[in-house]
C-alpha cells in the first residue's frame, strides 16, 4: 500500500492539472486498487500546515488535462517565513508539516511548484519526508532542468498579444511596449519577443541603455518604419540601475513614479523621439487558461516519471527534463538556484545575429 | 468611370481591411478595369487634409481578408477640431479635403470609422462631397445600426481574457477586476461579461454602487465559492460619481489616485472584504489581431453594399445593419449620437435573471 | 414547487451546456431553494422513454459555461420512429415518455435539440405536456428564429480550417476544396466560405454548374493566380442531379463512387483543368469544442429565456431570436420547417457582387 | 559580396517563411547593402532545374514570421527522378540546376525541406554546390536534429482537433478515431495523443493487434466510460501487415477495401463492440496555417544559424537542434536516414505507464 500526498504551491500556471494527472494516473495503473490511496492538500503548503486535505478518488483525476489553474488550489508560503512561528496560531510550521504527513501516513508527498516551493520540498526532504517534486512556472528559471512546464503556455499568450499589438502598431505608427511577466528571468520575454517579432528585447540578465532602445527605435523611422515593438520584461533594469547598492536600488525602486519600468521607458521613448507610445501589460493573462499541447505532454511525462520515483522508492528528488530524457535531481542541488538567461546563450546569440536590439 | 478614394479613421480595428477588401472587390468586379480607379488616403483624415494619398492597384486589395489593422493607416482626427486652423501649417482643414478630393477628381470618398469619423463624413456630405461611410469600432456604439464590425472580435479577445483569469482566481482563491475598453458604451463589456461567466459586470449605462459590488462577493464567498470575477469597462462610474455636476467630475477624474477606476473598485473589495484582489487590463491587445469570422463576413457584407451604393451614386449615407439586411442610412440622421446600452435592454435583463450583479 | 425535465437531443453541438446553465441559474436565481427541483434527463429522448434520468443539484451546472458538448448526454432518435413500437422492448415511446414525465411530476419539458427534436418536441406538446424548447444546431436550418447556437462556433471552425488549407493551397498552387457540415442547408458553408475568403462556394440551395466552376478556376489562372479554394457543403448538388425525381436521386447517391460530393467534383476539376486538386473533410471537428463566446451569449440568454417562459407557466414554444430579442414561438408553427438559404438572401447578394462564384 | 539562393521543397508546413526571414535578416544584418544578394527559387527544386528565380528584396522578407506556406512557393520533386532525364524537355536535371546555379552566380544555395528534400541537397553538395540546408517537416522524422520545425505546429492543430471530437464522443457514448497525418514515422500521433488525452495511440512503429485495441475499449466500458478517443497514424499497421513481405504489403494495400487504415479499424471496433465508432481526417489542415510560438522561435534561430553557416562559408551542412544548440551536421551523415519513434523512447515508455494502449 502506497499512500501519498499531492500539493500545489506557488503561482498557479497552466500544466498543474496535467502534471497531477499524470502522477495519479500513472500510480492508478501501477498498483491494484486497495494498494494505493491518494490524499490532496488544500492551497499548498498552508493545507501541509493546518492540516487542510482530502482523500481523492480516481475520478478526481479524469477530464483534468485541459484544465488551467489546479484543482487543489494553491497559495504563495515564502521559504523565508517557513521557520518563522505562526503568531496568531502559535504553530511551529515545519513541525506542522510533519505531523500531518504522519496524520495522513504518506510515504511520499508530491510537490509542485517553482523556485520557493523547491525551497520548502527541499527543507521538508532534510526533516526526513519522502520528497518527490515538479518543476513548475511560467518563468522558466528552476536549476536542473531544460525547461519547466507553464512556460510555453505563456509563451504563447504573450506572442498572441504581441501579435495583436502588432496590427495597431502598424496602423498608427506606434510605438508599443508589451510587458512580460518575469522579474528576475528574461525567458518568456526573450522567446515571446522573437516569436513576436519584437525590434527591441528587454530582460533583467541585460541591463539596458535607454539611448540605445532610442537609437534603434530612430533607425527604424529614418528607414521608413514608423512603428515598433518591445518586449519587456517587468524586472528589466538600466545600466545606471545595475551600477547601484542593493540598498540604492530599494530606493530607486520606492521612488519611481511609474506603475512599472514599462512606463518609465515608454515616457523616455516619447520625450527623445516624440513617437506616441504605449504600453500593454497582460499580466495575470498569462499563466491562465488550458496548457499549450507542449505543456500537456511535458506536464504528463513529468507526473509519470514522479509516480516512477514514488513506485521506486527513490525520494528527494525533482523530475526534471534533460534532452529526450526525464531524470531525477537531487533536491539538494537545485534548491536555491535560480536558471536566468545566459547573456551568450544561444538564443540571445541568434536574436542579435536577427538584428534585434537587447538594449546593450 | 469611377474615381473613389478610401479612407480609415480613428483608433484601428480588426475587419477594416475586410471592409476595405470588400469595396475594393465589389468594384472591380462590377467595372470594367479601366472605368475604375481606387485612391488610398493615407493615416485617415490626415491623408486627406495634407495630400497624402496613393492609387491603388487590384492586387493591393488580395490577401489582406485575415489581417488585422488597416493597409491604409489611421490617425484621430478630433471632428472638433475640424473647423479650427492648423495654425502652424495656415491650413484650413476642411478645405483643403475638399481641395484634395478634387485634385484625385473623386466621384465618391468611402469612410470607414468610429463616432468622431462618422461626424466628420457627415460635415464633408454636407460641404458638398460625395460620401459613403461604414460603421467600424469595437465599441458597437455607433448610433443607426443593429452592430459595427470590430466589436464581435473584441469580444472574442476580452472573454479569452477572463477565460484564462478564470483558473487563476479558482486556483488562489481571488477576486479578479478584467477591465474591458468602453468609455461611454458598455456593450464589450456587457457581452465579454456574460460570455466569460462574470459574477459582476459594471458598465457606464447602470452607475454601480460599491456596496452592492461587495455584497455580492460576500454572498459568494458565504456560499463556498471563494472567488469572483469582475467584467469592468473602462468608463464605469459610481452613483456617487453620477451624480457629481460635469464639472465636478472632471475635478474628481482629475484627482484620483488610481490609474483606473478598477483599481479603485480593486482597492475598496479589499478594504471591505479582505480578499486579495487583482486587475487585469488588456488595453489595447483588444482591437488588434486578426478579425473574427463573424467580422469577417460582416465587413464583407458593409463593403460590397458600400459599393453597391457607390455604383447607384446614392450618396450620404453610413450602410447598416438592419436584422438581416444591410441598408443604406443618412448620415445626418446619425452623426452625432451614441448608441449606449438600454439599461432594460433584452441582454441586461438575461444577465440579472441570470444572477449577474449589474452593480446598481 | 417547479418540477423541470432537461434533455438535450439530436447531434451534439457547441453551447448546450451554456444553454442548460442558463436556464438552471434563472431558475434557481428566482426561487428559493426548495421551490425548484431540475431532472436530468440522459441521452436525449432515449432517457425519457427508458426512464433514464437524475435529480440534478445547483452545483452540476457550475463551471460548464465554457465547455462543449452536453453534461446530461444526447442520442438521435428520429421523429418518423417516435410513434413506431420499439419491439424489443415492446414499447409505446409515446406513452412512455408520458409515463416517465408524471413519474418525475414534472411541470415542464425543457428541450435542447434541432429539426428533429423540434418535431418531437410539438408531438409530445399536443399529447399535453408543458415543453418548453431551445433552437440548437451548427446548420442554423430552424423556422422561426434569426439564427441557433452551434452555428457561430462551426462557422469559426470551418473557417479556421479555411484559413489553415489557405497557405498551403498558395504554396503548392493547388486546387482545395474543404467540405463543410450541412445536408440540406448551406449557412454554414456559407459563411465560412466568406470569412474564409473562398473563391467558390456550393450550397444545396443552389445546384451547381460543374462548368461554371471550372470556368471560375481557369479564369484564377489566367489572372496568374494558381490556386482556388471551393467551400462544399456535404449536401451540394449539381444541376444534373437537381434535375433528377425523387427515386432517381436515391438511386444516383447509392451509385456514387466518391466518398463524397467533393470528391466528384475534386476529380472533375483534375481532368478540366490538369490542377491538382485536394478535398479536406473536417468532419465532426466542426461540432465540438468549447462554444464561441457569441454562442455562449447567445446560449445563454436563450436559457434565461426560457426559465421565464417556466416561470410564467407558458408552455408548447420554442425561443427564438427575433432581432435583439428573443421571443417565444408556438412549437406547431416551426415544427417540420427547414429554414434554407434563400437563393437571393442579402448575404448570397454580397457573396455574388464580390465576385464569388455560387456555382450557377 | 555573396550571392544566395533560397529555395523550400516538398510538402509545405508553418515556419517556412518564418526560416527564410531569419536566413535573410541576418544576412542582411551582417553585410553591407551592396555586398549582399539574395534569389529566391520558386517552386523548390523545379525552379532550380527550368531557371525560375528572382532577385528578392530586403522588404520580402519583412511581414512574414507569422505567415503559414512558403512565399517562395514549393513542390515535390522526388529524389528518385533527380537522376532521370525529363524527357519531355530533354532535360538532365541535375546538370540544368547547377547551370541555373552558375547562371545566378551564387556563392551557396539554402534548402529547405524534408528528406527527400535533403536527400537532393546532398547530391547537389557531392556534384560541388555550396549547400546549407534546413530542417522542415511535420513529420519530426529528419535524422541528426532533435527536432523540426513544423512539428509543433501540427501538433498543436491535431491536438486541437482531438480536444473538439472529445466532447462529441463523450456527449454521444462514441468510440472516435482522429486520423493524424505520418506515413512511417508516428511522432505527431504520439504527441497529439498523449496532449489530447487519447486512450489508444496507434504508430506505425508499433504494429498494432486490432484485439488488444478492442480489449481496452471494452475495459473502458465496464470502467462506466461509454466512449473512447484513439489517435491513429495515417501509416498505422497491424501484426499481421507487419508481417507480410513487401510484395504482400502492396498487394494488401492495394486491395484494402477502405479509404484508409482507420475506417479499417473502425469497421473492426463496430464488429467487435457494437459501439458506434466514428473517422475524421484532418488531413491537410495539419501542415496549414500561422506557426505556432514555438516553432517561430526555432525556425528564427535555424535561419540565422543558416546564415552564420553561410557568412563563415561552411557549407555541405545541415542546421540542426541539439539540446541548447544550433550545430551544423554533415548533410553526408544524415540524408536518406528516417528517425521513427524508438520502440522504448521516453515519451513512449509515458504513455504506456499513464495506461494508454499502444496497440501491441
């Protein structure tokens, strides 16, 4: 008898459902029907703490592949507030995990979810649990694997809306900033910016020069396009941004007078140029809706590989993509670490060889 | 032989190039190729004021069916502002359309555009040119006919919007503001609303009252459902606000501290009910993109009827929807009024008897 | 205490669900909790002659807006066998659904259906149930109404496939004919053969010249266009065929050697015209699917407006779309009527003065 | 200055134009205006060997990314025939194309194509062309690259296709099989069925028992699922075809009374499950319209790392994905060889472990 847990944590992306899909399916395959129970935990890891979950039945996991969002719910729990004690209830988190594992008598708790959540399954891994996780996020940014599932989902969104964008652009003679979610990580930017035939990319890993955004924007009207596209991420930062104290850029970050540093550029592309300029930011649009078919069949390949390592008795681990392959990473080694784009990676590399301006 | 010049005003739409294809088709089809002649006039009534304009080959007119924008460009041109001098170039602007449409040697200027163009069209009938508008804008606020063509494909854009926001507001347990484009008409909201199963809709027509807004969430939340989703356009405006003199509304305007009025919505179901509540503004993403078939078909059905009225030399009138038929209207019966949303519309009474809180 | 039977009937259709949820929320919006009790009835009629059906709560018809196909099941079962015994089981169908009607105690028969179920539906209304009926189908081919849901969404459908078939056609200068859904009426490849932008389009209602068609395609090809797109409806016919009487016709489909009309056509295109020429058949792709937000509008205020006729006690209509209103219709005054296109309707007008070729 | 012809062969697929674009932007990047020339092939191969071609220019290339087909047009040339003499025109074949190759001046040709596209491109880098080629299809079956563009195109639309039949099977309790195009290489089935929930995928790789498909279907229907959804290549064979020699196979197929491999199949089911079984083809559709995300992405970067290849004057390659990186293969290595599924592949051993069937 196989008794496991199944939480989602974090920001909800497009994938989750499949991904639980895959665990539970995969497990139900596996084991005769009394060998194997599965229980989900409301809202992430605040479910694991107040002990808030359910005994699902196989038919939970039917229908589900298509689905956006998670059946479980989800919830943000900072890594960094897990030790903390909860005040208002006076309860010692971690040793609250713990005791409702054992309530629930897991032998292994599934864990899905991006960099924070890693964090937590990593430090759950070191308390003793049976740790298995999948690498979730829009973002792109988790250690150890190719890619994360969510990430072409929202890939495609933010290309549909530069799409769009487009065709008013060229209409008006516009320019038009389009934001893209990731504040540290430039990839849904930079693949959502060449899929969208963006002139100008900007993400966080390159600092910008804002006369070269403007030179290149001038460029472009003096060979008789009147109109442009940037995709910028909304942690993308200038040069004279990157150079400051951590404590200089809290500051700066306090100051500014725009809603996003979207804003910012738009009003110094307008004020050097005297080009309209506009900005678009979907936001929360892109990590919602029905996983792409990429993000359905890599969701399904990692939840059957996370089930492989529960019916293996091989824990600790995140199911992560290397090649054509799904393999185990140690929990250990990839907690912590953030994936940003390489400023010489091969798809930065192909964006300047296109002509595209990264704003260095 | 037939000269006619086209023109596209106003902030751009999916189906103008359908519509343009239309006219242009219908023509050469009922022409011999010589007795036709088609003049582009560029960025809209800009082209027209200051002489910029192009003749156009049979061949410009293929492909363009699907594509969003407008080949022609666009720019607003505010009708009043019509009659006032462009100081800076001595221009009077209304005669030097006149002045222009006789040095192309026009039969007939075809306008396709919003209220503003539609008032402008409606000046030139007036100061003697020959004119046939098309009713486009996403805002489907144009007074004479039952829809404008745009307005179905923004609609389209708006609830993929709330489609995808839905599973994030499930997943975390949110309340989610999309905030649909529509100043003073609210049908893209009302429409986007009912499609994406919005709990609440707030549109310029019905002044909502924030305490009924809350009320509902609560209601909701007391009966298990921890989200809701809120459809609200960009004009809608409080009972208080609605009763404000104009003056006092545009001080009031002026001094909020809120880049929208959902933000301001946002701000006020937080304070009241404590549950963490989002903004999602699509902006502009929603008049861009590829037109929807029902557009398609429809722009379609305007442009060759435009044609068809410009081959019988019937002039001064915008084409119409009129149930099933397409009719010719004058302009000077149109021009100049807004069609907003009855507040006992057939379509507002659904989405009350439906259980959607309208805000009043 | 209302008591409501709903059953869905006939082939499956986009906005089903929209529609039962849009009758189940309006009823349970006006009365309180135990005043409304709802039966689904399974696999259309089927489940109302063997007694197959369930007690349905308020949350069933939560979260279905946007799905396709139909929660409580559908079957076909002709009108022509509704008053045949069912030997097998020696069954009076009739009295049997009367029988499972006063077995529930229903007030009221809510029905989901097309032509067929239509008929049905008035049969059973003059056996003395109270019925109340929703226009559903992807042909649009029902008397009494402006248009049915199902048939915006098909039409996206087709077009899309349109849209897709386009490029390739372009690339490999071929010839293309995509068979849309509709035996008897054409609306749908109508439509989708416009907003796809299709140079020939063969609706039922108008018997096609294969010559004519031939003559349209050579003459793409003296104008250096080198490919052709032909929207088919699965029911065109030609001329020849038209011709025939009633036995005769039978007797020809029976002897047919092409899978299809399109593929007669595809092959005497090949020999007229040397041109390689393909059919694609997307076949039952074009009914299924989440509905298209204007269905799901649509679907919904027709759901909303016939929980008022139950509210109302006004029993034996179908609702229809009657310009911006939906208004009921006695079910003896559209049963057994097939709206067809009218061979001079406003949009075959616009098709022909585009230069479309209607095949006659 | 270097002089470059393009040319795209075989059957068309999405992000064709999005390659050529990056091939020519980034050349035209990296040299001056003048040093730099461009000639586009028409129609593959065909105009190589009867000197068809034209002088492009930078504007060519700018507007496409997002468009389906080749705007340089396409055909199939069979590489069997490059050798034989067309005697029609008297024309040795592979003499013509290096003369029209000679006659332009070119410095390198760039192909884009298939197999037997780059079976060809081999032979015209052994007879002393300078060839740098692409990788295009959307059969993903190309040796030496870990994927091709197009591929995910397609199977984004067979998924899709798959998600829109789901509903209808599951409404009408049918079995449904969704026939994806791949004559002997099964990867676009495999991945479609897996994202689109397939409970049985049939590729050519695996030859199927047509008892263990039954078995699983009946199963099924115990389990309460009344409908199941098979995914099926068009170049699916059985145990007992697999068996047969080469001479058999042609006669069976020859002889094969139905229209394909799935009608056969479904035939079977009927015989054998009494359960309504159901065909759709989408044919054509699969290889149609705008490249997904995805696939922008990785055609932009083969294209510049096309053009690095060129600028570098490293010829005789292949452009080809390898994990994070673009590398060049010797065409040498990888032309006549087919990449087929491995019997035990990753995604293979998933689908196996979530319980679908294989087949065998």
């Amino acid at each position: 008898m196989k008794r496991v847990g199944i939480l989602t944590s974090g920001g909800d992306c497009q994938g989750l459902n499949a991904a639980i899909r895959g665990v539970a399916k995969a497990l139900y395959n596996h084991y005769k029907k009394n060998e194997i129970k599965i229980f989900g935990i409301i809202d992430g890891y605040r479910g694991l703490i107040y002990g808030e979950y359910k005994e699902m039945q196989e038919s939970d996991f039917s229908g589900i592949l298509t689905q956006g969002g998670t059946i479980l719910g989800t919830s943000r729990q900072p890594f960094k507030l897990m030790r903390v004690i909860d005040d208002e209830n006076s309860i010692d988190k971690v040793k609250a995990m713990k005791e409702h594992y054992q309530e629930m008598k897991l032998d292994c708790l599934v864990v899905l979810g991006g960099n924070g959540t890693q964090k937590t399954a990593n430090l759950l891994s070191q308390e003793g649990l049976n740790v298995v996780s999948l690498p979730k996020t829009i973002d792109n940014d988790l250690w150890g694997t190719d890619v994360t599932f969510g990430f072409q989902s929202a890939v495609d969104i933010a290309t549909n809306v530069i799409d769009c964008i487009h065709t008013t652009a060229t209409s008006h003679g516009r320019v038009f900033i389009i934001e893209c979610m990731g504040h540290k990580a430039g990839w849904l930017t930079l693949y959502a910016g060449i899929a969208g035939g963006a002139d100008v990319i900007l993400i966080p890993e390159i600092p910008y020069d804002i006369n070269t955004v403007i030179k290149t924007i001038k460029n472009r009207t003096k060979k008789g396009k009147n109109f442009s596209i940037l995709a910028v991420a909304e942690g993308a930062i200038s040069k004279e941004h990157a150079a400051l104290s951590k404590k200089e850029k809290k500051a700066a970050i306090a100051e500014m007078a725009y809603p996003s540093v979207s804003y910012k550029i738009a009003h110094e592309i307008e004020e050097a140029t005297g080009q309209e300029t506009r900005v678009t930011v979907p936001g929360h649009f892109q990590r919602g809706g029905s996983p792409c078919p990429y993000d359905r069949t890599l969701s399904t390949r990692l939840g059957t590989a996370a089930a492989k390592l529960i019916i293996e008795g091989n824990y600790g681990n995140m199911v992560a993509v290397r090649g054509e392959d799904i393999i185990p990473v140690p929990l250990s080694e990839i907690a912590g670490k953030l994936k940003v784009v390489p400023v010489d990676s091969p798809v930065v590399r192909s964006a300047r060889e296109l002509g595209i301006c990264m704003g260095d």
